[in-house]
C-alpha cells in the first residue's frame, strides 16, 4: 500500500491543556483518515523551567483555564497538580522524550507515548516533567531511551521541532498542518473540533 502524500503535522505539547483536549480529534484524524494523510508529531515546547511561577494566582489561572477546556471538549482533569505547593511547570523534559520516542521506534511509537503521559499528567496528576517518570512509561528499551534523551543529538532535535514549528506558522498548541503533494500548506492554528478541520 503506497504512503499518502498528503500530510497532517500536529504540533504539540504534552503539558498543554489544550492539547489534552484536542487528543480525541487528533487520534480520529490519525486512525480514521490514515488512507488519505501521513500523520506526525511537533513539538512544540509550550514553556521551560522558571516561565510560570507556581503560585496562587497562576494556579487560579489554570484551574480556569482546564474548566474551559473540561466544558468544551469533555476531556477530564485531575486537579492535584493545582493543589501541590511546590511545581515546576516546566514541559521541555516531556516534549524531549516525545522526540527520543519518535527518533528512536518512529512515529506510531511517539503518538502512543505521547498518549500515555499526557493522560497520566491531566487524569491522573503525575509529573511528567521527571526524568524518571518519563522513563517509567517507556515501553521499550529504557537502556536506549535515556542513552538518546542525555545525548547531543536529542537535543538537537529538540531545537529543530520548535524551530520547524515557527517556521510553518504554528505559534498556537495546538496547531494542524497541512501539506500536499505540491508542498501548498495550511496551519489551522489553535484548538478545533474535528468537524471545523474537516471543513477547512
């Protein structure tokens, strides 16, 4: 069976609440459509350690805003996250073993875990901006996994992804790009339902 020419790039971030609510539509378009779009993963590196202070007034800030997302898309949140005194918002170690992941097994692999840890982080509370958890969702080779994630090459990657992101338009998690065959692209920049990208 030939590969579609057409593809569907989502960019991404694990810790992105939006994202978590985008997962459903992201998973139809990649299971239901996969005959007519080659799907991939971007990451999009949503912040770094130190970018949220984690006090009172920035925790209010995401309890609204995973309200939001909870009433528009139906995704669920588990809010002990927003009651730990101490977090670092900081979503870089994620999106980098996302990248090790897809580098390593390829793309089916890299959406699988990245499936994993964004449901243990926003249903079940667990920090995923941990090495070691990170690690403990691996399905395979961990030896591999944290020998890639510590090298120079991950990183690399990493910096590639996010400059591949503004280079195509998407400034917004999530976005969905897509490229044809002659390489004419659309960035549908933002959360949307699965029937608003289909129209577009």
């Amino acid at each position: 069976m030939s590969t579609p020419s057409t593809q569907l790039i989502f960019v991404i971030d694990p810790m992105c609440s939006w994202c978590w609510g985008f997962h459903p539509v992201m998973e139809t378009l990649r299971k239901s459509y996969s005959k007519a779009y080659t799907c991939s993963i971007v990451l999009g590196g949503l912040r770094t350690s130190g970018q949220m202070l984690w006090n009172e007034e920035n925790r209010r800030y995401l309890q609204k805003n995973w309200q939001a997302v909870e009433q528009i898309t139906g995704q669920s949140f588990h809010p002990k996250l927003l009651n730990l005194k101490h977090f670092d918002y900081n979503t870089y170690p994620a999106c980098k073993a996302v990248v090790t992941i897809r580098e390593l097994w390829g793309e089916d692999a890299a959406f699988l875990y990245y499936s994993t840890i964004q449901s243990a982080f926003y249903t079940k509370g667990i920090d995923i901006s941990s090495i070691d958890i990170l690690t403990s969702y691996v399905h395979q080779n961990r030896q591999a996994f944290t020998s890639f994630y510590q090298s120079d090459r991950a990183e690399l990657l990493m910096q590639h992804d996010f400059s591949k992101a503004r280079s195509m338009g998407a400034n917004a998690f999530p976005s969905t790009v897509k490229i044809d065959a002659d390489g004419h692209m659309v960035c549908i920049s933002g959360y949307k339902s699965l029937e608003e990208i289909l129209k577009i």
